[in-house]
C-alpha cells in the first residue's frame, strides 16, 4: 500500500499525465475511460458533463478507480486510486474544472472563444476523489530485483509503444 506522500504518488498526481477512471454500468461491467486530473494535495479532482456515463454511474454508486501511469516501457510506473467519489456542482464544480483545464490547456487555448468555453460547457459537474487506497508499481525496481537490471542495459528487450 502507498501513501500520497510517496515519490511516485506525488509525480503522478502533480504530473501533466492521463488516467484511466473506471466506474460501474448498471448492468455490473466496469466503464473506463480516459480523463484529465487535478490534484489539490489530499484529494483527486475530474472534470465531466453531468451527461456522461461516469457521471450517471457516480449518481448510482460513488465508487470509483483511478489509474494513472508513465506509459513509458522503459521506465514504467504508476499508481491506483480507490475511492469515494462526491460530484459537485455550481460554482464549486466551475472553480476545481477550471484547475483541470488550466493544467492541461494553454492560456492561448483556454482563451480561444472556440475551445475555452467549449470545455466549460461541456463539463458541467466535478468528479472529486478522498482517496481510500493507493497502490503502487515501479517496473525499474522489478527489473533490478528480478531481472538484475536486464531491461535497462538492452534498451532494445522492450518495444516501443504505439503513439
């Protein structure tokens, strides 16, 4: 188990990253899907439309996973969060999706009439997550415990990922 004052926990929140945000369907599979984050030091924020299938979920059941990971074959670590998700809305929700956008946008785009507001307006609602467990994996320290550090002398073991 990690803590949010772990190394890795810290530059994957603090980092420009994508996750992977899973849910559950009504009918009991799992829904994921690619998200931006924001992290405020103790809590995980998402921004989404009110319309969306992980916004209607979260409304059945606050349970949620997110994974956030290096997607770097070579130097691959990452981290899951579970927990309580809260959806918040009105001003509040505007002011943690603003945080999100700024994190991921440009001031030039966030500016621009044609993607700013857009964003705005899509997401409605504020996915806001206590985490409840971390986990976490480091495929460096696996390569120097187990393999003796094989993958990291032979760059060349590892193919690269499809961008």
């Amino acid at each position: 188990m990690a803590s949010l004052s772990d190394a890795i926990v810290q530059q994957l929140l603090n980092g420009r990253y994508v996750a992977t945000f899973g849910t559950e369907n009504p009918n009991g599979s799992i829904h994921l899907v690619a998200v931006w984050y924001w992290f405020d030091g103790s809590k995980v924020y998402v921004a989404t439309s009110s319309r969306s299938r992980k916004g209607r979920n979260l409304q059945a059941d606050p349970k949620v996973s997110l994974m956030i990971d290096s997607r770097d074959p070579a130097a691959s670590f990452g981290i899951t969060i579970t927990g309580a998700a809260q959806i918040l809305t009105g001003n509040a929700s505007q002011q943690q999706n603003a945080h999100v956008h700024q994190k991921y946008l440009s001031e030039a785009a966030i500016a621009d009439p044609k993607v700013g507001p857009v964003f705005a307006g899509w997401d409605d609602i504020t996915v806001q997550i206590v985490p409840t467990s971390i986990i976490s994996w480091d495929m460096r320290e696996a390569d120097r415990q187990v393999f003796g550090g094989a993958f990291e002398s032979n760059p060349g073991y590892l193919l690269p990922l499809e961008r």
